[in-house]
C-alpha cells in the first residue's frame, strides 16, 4: 500500500470529507457567494472529491486482498452495482 504523502492524506478521514462536500454542495447552491470565494469552494470540493475515490479504491483493494484465496486469487464475488 502507497505511504502517505503529506500529513493532510495522513489525517484524512472519509466521512468527514463527505460532510464537508456535503457543506462546500450547500453552500454553493445558495448561490450567495462572490466569485472568487465560490470558485476556491469549488476547487475544494473536487480536491475533497478525488481523496474521497482515492479511499475508496484503496478500500476495495483491500478487501478483495481479504476475499483472496491462499494462491492470492480471487473469490467469487458480486458487484457492488447490481
């Protein structure tokens, strides 16, 4: 598994950075905010976005790692998209 790179993907927590898209979403759907703060709102959020599918990845590695038989193949499994 690749070692964090900085001490913000150290501390990084994934429901946290949802409750945060969740805000940075309703803040910029008031549709009150200047420009400038919007666009850095929304450079956040994709940020938060791409850490986000990054875990998730991580996380699906991880637990096809655990679903492995002892030669290291998969077991069968079911999408989780059906």
């Amino acid at each position: 598994m690749a070692q964090p790179t900085s001490k913000t993907e150290t501390n990084f927590k994934f429901e946290q950075a949802m409750a945060d898209i969740e805000g940075l979403v309703s803040s910029l759907e008031k549709g009150d905010m200047p420009l400038d703060k919007a666009l850095d709102a929304f450079e956040k959020g994709v940020l938060l976005v791409k850490q986000c599918q990054q875990k998730l990845q991580t996380a699906e590695l991880r637990v096809e790692k655990i679903l492995a038989d002892p030669n290291g193949k998969a077991t069968k499994t079911e999408s989780f998209t059906n």
